[in-house]
C-alpha cells in the first residue's frame, strides 16, 4: 500500500496556511527554546514529548496575548452592544492547531518545530480535547465562538468549567464502560484564572417582604472562580473571551456556625460547594431532574449576570447618571441568548436583580428582560424538555419561584383576557404544570420571557411553531424565528482537511466547477489510506482503503436510529453468505457514539454493533468485502480524523425528530455523500445541492403522523419482508451472541412491540436506497461529480451565515470586517 504523506510533508507545499517567513520561524524557534528552557530549570534536564508540547502551546500563547487585550480595550473604549452566550455545555475539543490556523501561525510553527528535529502532528495528539459537552448543542457553542470572533462581535461564551468533561468510552468484551475524564490533569495552557473577578452565588435560605422591598436572607454562599480562555476570530486579530465558572467554598464555610464542633469535618465538607462544577452531566436530549444539576444551572447564571451588570455600570457610556441606577439601555447595551432552556433562570434571576436590587419597578423590569434575552430551542423530544418540581424550587431558590409565580400569573392573566373562557389554553400555556407533582416548564418560561425564539433547522423551527409552542405562536407569530445551524469552516475544513482546502483555494471560481479531475485525483484516497493507518494502528484491523468508508457517527439514541444501519449490515452479511461469488461492493461501516451511562437501551444498540463485528469480521467468507467497526471513544478529535475520511455519511434519524444535526454539515463539506431522511437541516442540503445530489429515502412528516394517526404496527413490516425477518430472528435467536442467547430479546422486544421511532417502516427504503449508493460507487465518476457538487453547495452551512442572521434579526448588531490593528502596530 502507498504511504499516505504525512500532514508536515502536504503542508509544504499549502498556502492556506499561512507562508512562513524566516523571521516568523526564527522567531517561534526561540520562543519555544526560552519556554522549554524554563520548563526544565524547573524539573528536570530531560524533556518529554509532553514539554515540547506545552512549550509550543505557550510560544502559540503568546502571539494571542497582545491581540486579545488590545480587543477588550478596543471593546471597552468603543463600548458596542456586547453579546453573551450562555451554555451549560462548550464542546471545544483541541485548540492548540486552531489557534495556529487562525492566527496563520501554521507554517512558521511547523518548520520551526521541523528544524527542531520535532513532529508538529505528534505534539499536537498530546493535547487532551476540552470535551465540555455531550454533542451536537456543545459543539454548535463553540462553532458559534469561533465565528462571533472572525465576524468581529463584542461576544462572550459564559458556562461551567467542569473538572471532568464527558466521560472517556472504552469497550470492554463489547460493552461501553465510563471512565472519568481528568482533562485537567497536566494543567491548561490555554486558561487564566481570574480570582480578582470572583463572584458570590446564592442557595437555600427564606425570603422576607419589608416595607424597603423584599429580602433573600439566611443563603448558602458558593463562590464563582472564573476561567478566561481566548477565542480568536480567523485573521483579523479579534481575541473574544470564553469565561467559565469553577465553584470555590468561601473560606468560612461551614465555620460560621456556632455549634462547628469538628473544624476538620468543616474543611473537609469545602467538597459539597465545590462539587457544583465538578463533572458534566452525560445526558443528551434527555432531562434528569436532579437537583445538582439545578444547582449548575443557577451558578452559571448567578455568576455571569453579575458580570454582565458589572460591565454595563463601568462601560463608559452605560450610564448618564452618576449612581448608574438606569436600566433603560440595558436592551441597548446588552443581547443575552439561551443555549437551550439550560440557562433559563437568566430570565427570573435578572428580574430580582432589576426589581429586588436595582429597585426598577416590575413592568420596566420585565420590559427590559424580555428585550434582553433570546432563546434557542434544540429539541422537539418530551422527554428532553426540562420540567422541575415546584417543591425542588421551594427550597433552593425561593425567591425565583415567587418570581416565576408573578411571571406566569401576569402571562395567564393576558391570555385570558384575549380568549376568555378558555381554559384548557391556560393549562397548556402555564409555566406552572399543575399534577401530583408541581412542575416548572422551563420551555415556556423562555418564550414567555424572550423577544425572540429560534428553531435551529427550517423543519424543526416549523415544528416548533405548529407543534411544540403552537398557543404561543398564535399569541405571537412575530417572535418566532428560524436560524438554521452552521459549522465552523475553519476546524471543520482547513484544519481537519488541508489537502482538500488548498484544492479549492487553487480551484475556485469556474475552474473549481469545471476542472473536476484535480479533485478526483486528491479527494478520497489520501484521508483514506491516512485513517487507515490509524485503525490499524489503534483498533489492529487490517481494513481495505478501497472499500466505502460507510460511516455513522453521533450520540448513541434511538431516534438517531444506529439499529437501521445494523439491519442493513445484517442484510449485507446475509446476501454475501446467500451467493458469495457474487460482485459486492466493498464496505468499511463504522458506527461510533458514546451512550448516556444510564441509558440501557443505547448501551445494548453498542453491544449489538460490536457483537454484529465479531461475527462478520471473522467469517474467511466475507474477507474484507464487509468490516464493521465500533469506533470507541468519539469525540471532537477523532471527529476530525474520521469525516475527512469518509465516503459515506448517515444521518437516518425518523423525520421530525433531529432538530437540526451538524456533523451532516462537516461530511457534506469533506466531500462525503449523505443518505438521509427529510429531517433536520438535511432538507436544506437536498435544496442546496439537488435531492439527486444526496441519497434521501424513507418517511417523511407527514407520513410520519399519517402512520401515527392509523397505529404503528411493526409485525406488518415483519411478516411481508423475508429479509428484515431474517435479521430480526437472528438478533432475537442469540446468531451474533450465542454465549448469550436472550442478549438482545430488549432490542428485538421494542422493535416488535413499542418503537416510536418506527425502524422497520423505513427498512424497505433504506435497503433500496443503500443498493443506488453501490451503484454509484462503482461508477467513481459519477460518484465525484456530486461529491464536488455537494462540497461547492456546503456555502449556507457556515457558522458565520448562522451568526450573520442571529445578529442582525435577533441581536440588533452588525458583523464587521474591521482589523484591529496586531499589537506590533502601535495604535492610533
């Protein structure tokens, strides 16, 4: 097999990378020596590929410094109206070789690092990812950092900095097993603490009306350390802030009270405080209400309104008066969005700050916050939608319930005067549900108290309207908006695919559209033989770099739908064993995804994908026509390693249940071909590219209620597809698990008796659809024609059009491409 260049030996020759001129080398060259000198005075006289890694993290470092405090005092001087996102989650990954991307450090980094007898690729697979985030709502943050920045908005990313991220996969005798994820473990380079900074939040304690307004007495105080890490825009010298909050126990905590009879007991006990940001909670589009999370949530948001009320005071012209006790430009001064119902609480805490503290009376106050926040909805699933018992409230946080009570109180009075009588509307539309257990629906605490509400994919934002928030819509149609997901260009295409990225510099305009042989020679192969290697290297499976690279990445789930694509390769193996002389399209077919630990069902669908390997990996009849590999451990940097690579995207979830999706983004880019159902943003991609351009099958919306209204009978579909039976009975009969016959009897007993999602409906026109990707696949031709169609359509799927629109139509802001001069450019 040829060897694949390495990424050093390509970039030679990229110019998407920046040119590395002498001084710049010379310059990271001696910078890296100083960093690595003061490293070993300290320890040792033998460095480690780990000291070579943190010496070129902090010589990158360095060239952020200057830019990023001559962006906050350019923002401060100019005061704009500066955005916050707030997000329980920042997915982020790696930042070491995107940060050199975007400063266009690339180059000078890689030949210095070369003439330093050094690979810039192995001390870049040192760095542990930020992995902050479970998927794709995580990982929209951090795009949407990365294009607030190249589009020059005075932004803020404000969130939690877990000591333990999500949890690192490892498959043990084909099961998932957690491990904890200690991402902190040999420091941070990229983070500044800023304890000059820190801010106290409050729990617990009892409220109290005065004559001089009303009082939260007798708290729990936690402290809130925050963590500053730079966000720079892509060449144009902007360095915004991500801030996240790590919780700290006052020092006299647990000491104040007067009884403390053990003072070792009372420090030990600094643990409890400080556990509200110890560990992400590992659930994706799934609520569990437990009241640590809670906590996490009104931490975040104590803490980060308390800054934005401290910068809006000290901004120069946050205020005429001297006391700066005028909020009327707050709206002006300030956009607040909601990642989600997450940061909710944002919503009744800047009410008892504006009416409890600040003294604004309750109707200019709730002005002010509806005009000041925005929410993002992420998911049509019930089960995901946050509900908290009222009785969890009571305790932790009193005053916001009260508050929540005079919000909803005020909301049902309105809407009771426009549809008097009515009275199951009001139930539908409380924020209170009432019920053997008292809820708060957060969802509808976010519309009622947001000038704005976007869906995050067409489909899903007409969803939302005439579903999930229809009262609210007819109450008001203007506030409800689309704002159709992106990724980031620069991780998702320069930095993960640099082959690709310089063919389309070279290319573009008429020629790229024209000229299609360039890229046929570049495009599959090299990613290809490179990802290759790797499983070799890591997974020791011999897989042939010729076969399709058919592969299925994402949050294990079952609207996502990972046992379609089982029954598929089942079928696949059946037809090879049926007539093994027959000509089969080669196949490499990867499924990959963590599973939320507690949820049993995903686990099972990993179990059935390894136990489905095992078989078909190992039948000397199928060779190497069939692979099936479980790839352990996805996450942002293997993400990066794997789409480059493939052929072949699914993005299979039942239409009408993924929101959005964003990794059908990153294939679609690469130069991947998706098979799709009509869900998510994967109806714009059929729009933007040809639905001829993609393989899109399978029931649509409307099919779907049709079939709901008519009653879902899986047996139907069992009994009249002999192939689908086949497979089922062996999944059901202990075939790919004969140590243990019943493994699979859940799988099997959902699938037959109670799926929502509706797998064996689609069955039939997956399979068809699968057969017209072998056919195409045979004709490479014709298969890199919608390959290059597909890549040259991906333009709508940037982040920096998703943050284009949310600025102008939700924020009030106006993108710029102004330079902020670099610091070695003395200012005006």
């Amino acid at each position: 097999m040829a060897k694949p260049l390495t990424d050093s030996e390509k970039r030679k020759q990229i110019s998407v990378r920046g040119l590395a001129g002498l001084g710049d080398v010379a310059e990271v060259r001696k910078s890296f020596n100083r960093h690595l000198h003061f490293t070993l005075v300290k320890d040792r006289n033998v460095a480690t590929p780990r000291d070579y890694f943190f010496a070129l993290a902090h010589t990158v470092r360095d060239h952020l410094v200057g830019r990023w405090i001559r962006t906050q005092q350019h923002y401060y001087e100019r005061d704009p109206k500066r955005i916050y996102y707030l997000s329980l989650e920042f997915y982020m990954g790696r930042t070491l070789q995107n940060t050199m991307v975007n400063l266009g450090l690339q180059n000078a980094c890689d030949e210095a690092i070369y003439q330093l007898g050094l690979d810039l690729e192995e001390l870049e697979e040192i760095e542990e990812d930020a992995g902050l985030g479970n998927g794709g709502l995580g990982r929209l943050a951090a795009c949407f950092l990365d294009s607030m920045a190249t589009l020059g908005l005075a932004a803020y990313g404000y969130g939690i900095r877990y000591e333990f991220g999500i949890f690192n996969q490892k498959i043990v005798n084909g099961w998932q097993v957690e491990e904890a994820d200690d991402w902190l473990r040999y420091g941070n380079p990229w983070e500044k603490a800023r304890p000059e900074y820190m801010l106290p939040v409050h729990f617990y304690g009892r409220v109290e009306h005065t004559p001089d307004g009303v009082k939260w007495l007798d708290t729990q105080v936690v402290l809130a350390m925050p963590y500053d890490t730079p966000v720079p825009g892509y060449k144009n010298n902007t360095v915004n802030t991500m801030r996240l909050w790590s919780a700290k126990a006052p020092n006299d905590f647990k000491l104040q009270d007067f009884n403390v009879g053990d003072y070792i007991e009372a420090v030990l006990d600094r643990n409890l405080a400080e556990n509200i940001s110890r560990v992400l909670y590992p659930n994706d589009n799934f609520f569990e209400g437990k009241e640590l999370r809670l906590k996490q949530e009104y931490f975040v948001v104590a803490a980060t309104l308390q800054d934005i009320i401290r910068r809006f005071k000290s901004s120069k012209f946050g205020c005429r008066d001297p006391v700066r006790t005028c909020f009327e430009t707050f709206p002006d001064k300030v956009a607040i969005q909601l990642n989600d119902t997450h940061p909710a609480l944002s919503i009744p805490e800047l009410m008892r700050i504006l009416v409890d503290v600040e003294k604004v009376d309750w109707d200019k106050a709730w002005e002010i916050t509806k005009k000041t926040c925005a929410y993002t909805n992420h998911t049509v699933l019930p089960e995901a939608l946050e509900r908290w018992p009222v009785s969890m409230f009571e305790k932790l946080l009193p005053r916001h319930l009260e508050i929540i009570y005079a919000i909803n109180q005020r909301h049902l009075d309105h809407v009771a005067a426009l549809f008097p009588g009515d009275v199951d509307r009001l139930r539908r539309m409380s924020v209170i549900e009432e019920g053997d257990c008292k809820r708060i629906n957060m969802a509808h605490l976010c519309v009622i108290g947001s000038h704005a509400v976007n869906g995050v994919a067409r489909i899903h934002s007409e969803i939302v309207k005439q579903s999930v928030f229809k009262d609210f819509y007819e109450l008001e149609p203007e506030k409800f908006q689309n704002k159709t997901n992106g990724i980031t260009p620069r991780r998702w295409l320069l930095l993960c695919n640099p082959g690709l990225a310089d063919t389309i510099v070279e290319k573009i305009g008429e020629e790229f559209l024209t000229d299609l042989s360039q890229l046929k020679k570049l495009l599959p192969l090299e990613n290809k033989l490179k990802f290759s290697a790797f499983l070799e290297k890591e997974y020791k499976v011999k897989i042939n770099p010729s076969s399709m690279f058919d592969v299925h990445v994402k949050r294990i789930h079952e609207y996502k739908r990972q046992l379609l694509n089982c029954l598929h390769v089942v079928t696949l193996y059946n037809r090879i064993k049926r007539d093994p002389a027959k000509a089969f399209v080669p196949r490499t077919v990867m499924i990959g995804g963590k599973a939320a630990p507690g949820y049993h069902m995903a686990k099972l669908i990993i179990k059935l994908v390894t136990s489905i390997g095992d078989v078909v990996n190992h039948d000397p009849v199928v060779g190497d026509r069939l692979k099936v590999i479980f790839l352990e451990n996805y996450r942002v940097s293997l993400a990066e390693k794997v789409i480059p690579a493939a052929d072949l995207s699914q993005q299979i979830s039942t239409a009408g249940t993924e929101a959005s999706g964003t990794g059908n983004m990153k294939f679609m880019l690469n130069g991947a071909l998706t098979i799709g159902t009509m869900d998510g943003a994967n109806v714009e991609m059929a729009e933007e590219a040809g639905a001829e351009n993609l393989f899109i099958f399978g029931l649509r919306v409307e099919d779907v209620e049709a079939l709901d209204r008519k009653g879902y009978n899986a047996r139907e579909y069992y009994d009249h597809l002999p192939e689908l039976k086949q497979a089922v009975d062996q999944i059901s009969s202990g075939f790919f698990s004969p140590k243990e016959p019943d493994c699979f009897k859940d799988i099997v007993n959902m699938l037959m008796h109670h799926d929502r999602f509706k797998v064996f409906a689609d069955y039939e026109a997956y399979m068809q659809c699968q057969a017209q990707v072998d056919q195409l696949y045979r004709n490479p031709k014709e298969w890199t024609k919608k390959v290059i169609r597909n890549i040259a359509c991906s333009g709508k799927f940037s982040s920096d059009r998703t943050i284009t629109e949310y600025a102008r139509e939700i924020w009030g802001v106006e993108p710029s491409d102004l330079q902020i001069p670099p610091p070695n450019i003395p200012r005006d």
